[in-house]
C-alpha cells in the first residue's frame, strides 16, 4: 500500500478510535472517522488475542491486500482503523473480504461501480 494511505500516527489512531463510528462483524471492527484531505488512510490492529506474531502478520496482510485491491471503491476523505477478531484467523481469504467489504458499505464508504453493458 502506498505511503500516503497509510494512517501510522498513533495520537490519530487514538483519535479514531475515540471518536470515529464503528462497524463490526464476528471477525472484524472498521471505525471511521472523517479527515479531510482527497484520499482516505487506513490503520490496521491485529491484538495478541488473535494469535501469535506469524498468525496476526498474516491476518494483517490478508486485510491489506483486500483494502489494497479495493482503495479505488472506496470514498475518499476517510480514517478508517481496521481491527481484527479473534474469529479473523479461521476465515478464508475470501470470506475476509466478503465481510470486510459488507463492513464497508454498512459504513456508507462503498462507491458502487456502474455495471459495464455487454454488447449483444
């Protein structure tokens, strides 16, 4: 992910969290919080709770890649803090991602991409 969507600041992170609104499913929490500036950045937490170092570096790059693959869908001028479950570890790839994603347009954060018409 590029540098610049990157939320690393942690007086911000704590900001979010204090006084973002916040989504959850059984495996993830996105909390939102405006930032005004042309894109949004996005914060990740894996907690010792989801498991040891090599099992929350790869939930952490699972929901990475997913916001990596989908940055341009999703509305610009956001901190969002991403924070995984427990629950985050037994899910497939796919299955991240189709909650993350939920997540997302729950939260208002999803931009709909028009459905390109097949010509007959």
């Amino acid at each position: 992910m590029k540098r610049q969507l990157r939320l690393r600041e942690h007086d911000r992170f704590v900001q979010v969290r204090r006084q973002g609104r916040a989504w959850s499913s059984h495996c993830c929490v996105i909390i939102v919080l405006p930032n005004h500036l042309a894109h949004s950045r996005f914060g990740f937490s894996v907690s010792k709770r989801v498991g040891k170092a090599v099992v929350r570096n790869k939930v952490r790059r699972r929901l990475r890649e997913i916001v990596r693959h989908h940055v341009t869908q999703i509305r610009p001028g956001q901190d969002i803090v991403i924070i995984a479950r427990p629950d985050a570890k037994d899910e497939t790839y796919t299955a991240l991602q189709a909650m993350l994603l939920s997540l997302f347009r729950r939260a208002g954060l999803w931009i709909e991409t028009p459905e390109k018409v097949e010509k007959s």
